[in-house]
C-alpha cells in the first residue's frame, strides 16, 4: 500500500504540492488526473526521491521514502518512468533496457535475464531493435523502451508519467492497454498521472483528481467517470 | 622522406600523451560538466612522488603503478572532497545562479593547481629534476641504419595502445562502463535506473587521474620534471579535447593524436618556436569549421 499524507513540495515559495493526501492500493491500478500545472508530475517526483518534499509522508507498506535517495527508493522496488519518453538516445535499445537492470546484475542475475525476455516478449519491436539507437525509435516504442527500463528492474510499484503525451490515440491504447494486462496478470501496483483523463479512468481502478496541488477528489474510476460536474469544473469538459 | 617519417612517428608518440590528456579532460567534463583545469597539476604530483620512490631505490615499474594509483586516489579526492561539496544542493543559497554554479568547481580547479603547485615546492623545492624511462630514448637501429623511431617512442606508443583498448573494452562491455555512459548522457534517467550518480562521477575522476598521471610519467623522460612542465600539456590536451568534440571520448583520443602530428610536423618542417602559434591557429581553424568538434554532438536543450 502507498499512502501518502500531507505532502508538500515547494518550488522556491510555490507550493507545487499543497497537503497532498491518498493511498493507492497493492495490485491496482490508481490514476492522477487533472489539467497542466496541479502538481502531477510533481508528485510522481516527490514520490521517487527526484525532488525533495517539504514536509509531509510518503509510505510504501512500512517505509518511509521522503528522506530516501532516488537510488535507494528504485532499489526498494518503486520504479519511475518519467514524462517524455525518457530513454538515452545515444545509447542502443538493448543498452537502455540493460541498464534498468544493472543494479541487480550481482544480486539477480538469472532473474535479470528471464525479466529481459519478459520485456523482450511484452515488446517484440525492441528485440527487432535492440541494436539501434533508442534515439532512432518512434514516439511510441520509446514509451515502450521506457516501460521496459523500468520493468527490469522488477518493481513491485510502477510510476508512469504520463505515458500518452504526444502519442497517437491507438498507440496510446495500445501502452495503456499493455500496462494494464501487466497489473492484472502480475499483481504490480500502478500510479498512472494522465492529462487525457477518459484514457486514465478507463483502465483505472481509482481515481485521484488534484488541482491547484491539492486533492479534489478521491473517488472509484466509475464514479469519477460518471461525475460530469467535477470533470467540467476542474478538467474543463 | 627521413624527416617525414621522423614527423610522423614522433607525432604519433607525441599525440598519444596528448590522447591521454585529451581523454581525461572529456571524461571528467563529460560526467561533471567541469573543465579540470587542475588535471596536469595533480599528474606533476603523481610522477614527483614516482620520482621520490625511484630516488629511494624503488624500482620503475613499482614507482610506475604507485603514481597510476595516487593518480587514481588523487582524483577521486579532488571529487569527493571539494567537487562534490561544492556542487551539492545543500549549498544551494551559495550556488543558486546556474553560472555560479558551473564557474565555482572551475575556479576551484585552479585553486588546486595552485595547491598542488605550492606543495611541490614544499616537498621538493621544486627543482626542475629529471625523470627516467625505462627504455634508452635512442634511435632503433637495425644493423648500422639508424630508424626514425625510438625505443622510447615504441614504448610510449604500446603502453597508450593498450590503455585506450582496456579503456574501450570498459567503456562498451561492463555494466560499470555502460552506467558512467548513462551517467553523463541522462543523468536523471540513470539514477531512476536505480544507479549512484555520484560515485560513477568519482569514478570518472579517477579514471581521468590515473590517465593523466600516466601522460606525465610518459612525458617527463622527455621535458624533465618541475611544477610547471606540464602546464603545456594541459593546454594541448585542452585544444585536443575541442577539436576532438568535448563530449566524445573516441574525439578526444582522435583530437590528441591529431594534434600530436601538427605539433610534430611544425616541429621538423618549421621550426620549434612556431608550434605555440600553430597550435592557437588550428583551434580557431576548428572552431570556425566544426565548433563541435569532430566527433562531438550539438547540445541539444530540452525544454
């Protein structure tokens, strides 16, 4: 279980995260809507150790990850894949898949290699690619490889940045539709934060909707799907 | 056609120990974004302290790798304790303008040389001493012809072939060298990975010392050994660096080697006292030809 209660995060004096609380329960899939600027990337990066919360706490079971560095918070098995399809184009497909997993080349290494295949099975593109550039990728399959680089790592928390941004909509279904299967088939708990709303709530079984860095709402995805007043006061449709 | 082979194969010596200068300036620009003006310093310590082990009749060889390992152990303690610290949040209220923060580790770098310098003339008055090679500096004859290389050229040639193969196998097939990869391309990515950015950093420091510490036990045979012999060598490295693209690692080795058969060719072709000149206009020539250097990328900013 992650909960997280009164998180804030502070840009210089702009509380980018205003008293930030929810949980996201193990196995299932919680989703992070609301417009530009609520504080969901932020949050994303509070929770992995990318930026530093001001106060508050973020708790994954019985650890507490606010004081925590990035490498260690990846290490206890929460994984982030961050907005922009962040992979490292000058490096190969393969390099950028390996190295997700190089942490546990000592601890795992027989692990290592059946979750290389895994993703190597869940995204046949990157075999056929894995020596080119990741640079070389379109937009979609970079979102794939960044999926990837996250998956081998075995994470037993996703963090996915928004993972549609700039993608085309059956492209976007298609990553959605994937990461879902994955939640359900392996019991890996998702945070998705997504602009497209209708895409997030779909798939969701939670629904969290924050603006201004605040929690609006904490509602089942049903029901946030069918709140048309919520969605037109805070997501402007 | 004596003089050109001449040319030719003291260049390729010459631009070995430059590959090496080169290499160790990208590799610590590459993962901390600082120009190590302190880099020639610290290798003029290393080889003092192979000289002082020589003097007190240790051998070569074990006076050779003690220096590679102070130059390793150098490096990583200018990262640890004053790169680091310097560039940490924690100090932020003191380095909170991106300039501040880029130009601070820089002039500290020099405050290094400065150091390293002044504690070189503590420790050895800072006499200009000679340093030997483990091969006679002759020409190698073969019968009674004498060939345009030297023995000491051979060896510096061999021992700089087989640094930038263990360099290259490193680089392209451990996971160590895959992550200080990453590091410098992505560093966010990379910690995301579950990867210490940091300490691949300080390996990159030491990496970079024990290179330059070896071009200074390459070097000294040849221009002797005082606190500020190797500050040329620090400038050519430099020029090599930028021609070869800042960012490249294979540039930098390519920019030093480059350089070594300009420096070379002035030299025989010239006259010695042209090769400063010649320097200075052929990193102009570069710039206005190739700012990024030959291998290097263009920066690209994200927004």
């Amino acid at each position: 279980m992650l909960a997280i209660s009164n998180l804030v995060t502070e840009f210089a004096s702009v509380k980018a995260l205003n008293g930030v609380s929810f949980q996201a329960k193990p196995g299932l899939i919680t989703t992070v809507i609301g417009a530009n600027g609520a504080g969901k990337s932020t949050l994303l990066r509070t929770i992995s150790g990318l930026e530093r919360a001001s106060s508050g706490s973020i708790k994954w079971f019985d650890q507490e990850l606010t004081h925590k560095s990035v490498e260690s918070i990846v290490r206890s098995g929460i994984a982030q894949v961050p907005e922009g399809h962040a992979v490292i184009s000058q490096l190969s497909v393969g390099e950028n898949i390996e190295l997700g997993g190089l942490f546990r080349k000592r601890i795992a290494r027989g692990d290592l290699a059946i979750a290389t295949k895994e993703v190597y099975e869940l995204f046949p593109i990157l075999y056929e690619r894995r020596n080119e550039a990741a640079g070389s990728l379109s937009g979609g399959e970079r979102q794939m490889l960044a999926i990837s680089r996250a998956l081998v790592s075995r994470p037993k928390l996703l963090l996915l940045d928004e993972p549609s941004l700039g993608l085309a909509p059956l492209i976007s279904a298609q990553i959605i539709s994937i990461v879902n299967d994955l939640c359900r088939a392996t019991g890996l708990t998702v945070l998705l934060v997504e602009q497209n709303a209708n895409t997030a709530l779909a798939v969701a079984d939670h629904g969290i909707l924050l603006a201004l860095g605040k929690v609006v709402a904490d509602l089942p995805a049903k029901e946030m799907i069918a709140d048309s007043s919520l969605r037109a006061a805070y997501l402007g449709y | 056609m004596t003089s050109f082979l001449t040319a030719f194969f003291s260049g390729t010596a010459q631009g070995a120990i430059y590959a090496l200068v080169s290499l160790g300036l990208v590799l610590v620009w590459r993962g901390a974004g600082i120009v190590n003006f302190a880099q020639m310093g610290q290798a003029m310590f290393t080889t003092y302290i192979a000289s002082q082990l020589i003097q007190h009749s240790y051998s070569y060889w074990s006076a050779f790798v003690i220096a590679l390992i102070s130059g390793a152990a150098l490096g990583a303690l200018v990262d640890l304790g004053l790169m680091r610290p310097l560039t940490s949040r924690k100090n932020s209220q003191l380095l909170n303008s991106q300039s501040m923060r880029t130009t601070i580790p820089v002039i500290a770098s020099l405050g290094i040389l400065g150091v390293l310098k002044a504690l070189a003339g503590i420790f050895w008055a800072g006499e200009e001493r000679g340093f030997p090679s483990p091969v006679a500096p002759n020409a190698i004859k073969i019968g009674s012809t004498n060939l345009a290389i030297t023995g000491f050229d051979l060896f510096v040639i061999g021992v700089v072939f087989l640094t930038l193969v263990l360099t290259t196998i490193f680089f392209t097939k451990t996971g160590m060298g895959l992550a200080m990869r990453a590091s410098a391309l992505n560093p966010e990515v990379t910690r995301l990975s579950g990867i210490k950015v940091g300490s691949v950093r300080t390996l990159g420091w030491a990496i970079s010392g024990t290179a330059s510490s070896l071009a200074g036990l390459l070097v000294t045979p040849r221009t002797n050994l005082s606190p500020n012999t190797l500050d040329l060598l620090l400038i050519v490295g430099f020029t090599a660096a930028v021609v070869g693209g800042l960012t490249s690692l294979a540039g930098s080795v390519l920019g030093g080697f480059i350089l070594g058969y300009v420096i070379s060719f002035v030299n025989v072709y010239s006259a010695p006292e042209n090769v400063f000149i010649a320097i200075l206009i052929f990193l102009l020539l570069a710039l206005f030809i190739r700012p990024q250097g030959i291998l290097g990328s263009k920066e690209v900013r994200r927004v």
